[in-house]
C-alpha cells in the first residue's frame, strides 16, 4: 500500500513541474509577443519619421501626421518632445482646453468631492445624542 501511495506522490511532483513548465513557456510566449508589438511600434515611428524627413514637401502628409498627434497626445512633456522631433509645429495645449473634460460622459469629479465631504462619517455626525457610543465603535478601548 506505501508504494502505491509513493507513485500518487510522484505523479502528482510530475504533474506540478510539467503544469510549472507549462506555465513559464506560456509566460514567455506572452512576453516575446509584447517584444514584437513593441518592435512593430518602433517600425512604424521609425518608417513615418524617415517619410517626414525625407519628404518635407509633402506638407499635406505631415499635416495629417500632425494632426493626429495632436489628438491623441496630451501631456506637455511628451508634445514639447515633439515639436523638437519632428521639427514641425505640434500645438500647445490651450489651459482651458486642458481643463476641460475629454468626454461629456466624465463626471464633475470637484462636485462629486464636494458631495462626498459632505457626508457624515457617523452617527454622532448626524446626532450630538449618540456622541455618547463612540467608545462602542472602537473595540480597543
């Protein structure tokens, strides 16, 4: 009866490395796949860079180019980077478009902090009466 109970061990041991094996081929297939996207990205920075450069006359790619920055980029680091880059003008953001929300779905998050400030954290908050039971609340004491 041990042995049989030595071979359920063995085979459960087996069981845990292939599964372990397993896991770390499929965490390194994930990891070459974020590689390659990353390759793939710089490719294509690198291939609309080079158009740019070597075709300055193609005002109306570059605008497209910009443009699209321009929509999608917003940090000030990141757009004064580049203009330096690019050796186009990347427009700064306007203050009151940079406070402004990029969707109509955002909430109001400075009346949503108001509101919360508002709320009383106990009942005593609500109820000078029941300032009493504090000492309830802490279990401490």
């Amino acid at each position: 009866m041990a042995l049989d109970l030595e071979n359920i061990a063995d085979i459960e041991k087996a069981k845990a490395v292939a599964q372990a094996r397993q896991e770390r081929a499929e965490a390194l297939a994930r990891k070459g796949m974020r590689r390659r996207a990353t390759r793939a990205r710089i490719i294509i920075g690198g291939a609309i860079l080079a158009e740019l450069r070597e075709n300055p006359s193609d005002r109306a790619f570059a605008d497209r180019i910009v443009a699209i920055l321009d929509d999608r980029v917003f940090r000030d680091q990141d757009r004064d980077d580049l203009r330096h880059l690019l050796n186009v003008p990347v427009p700064e953001i306007v203050a009151s478009e940079a406070g402004a929300p990029l969707s109509s779905d955002l909430p109001d998050f400075a009346s949503l902090e108001a509101l919360a400030a508002k709320i009383p954290r106990s009942v005593a908050d609500l109820d000078p009466d029941f300032s009493d039971v504090r000492h309830l609340l802490n279990r401490d004491q």
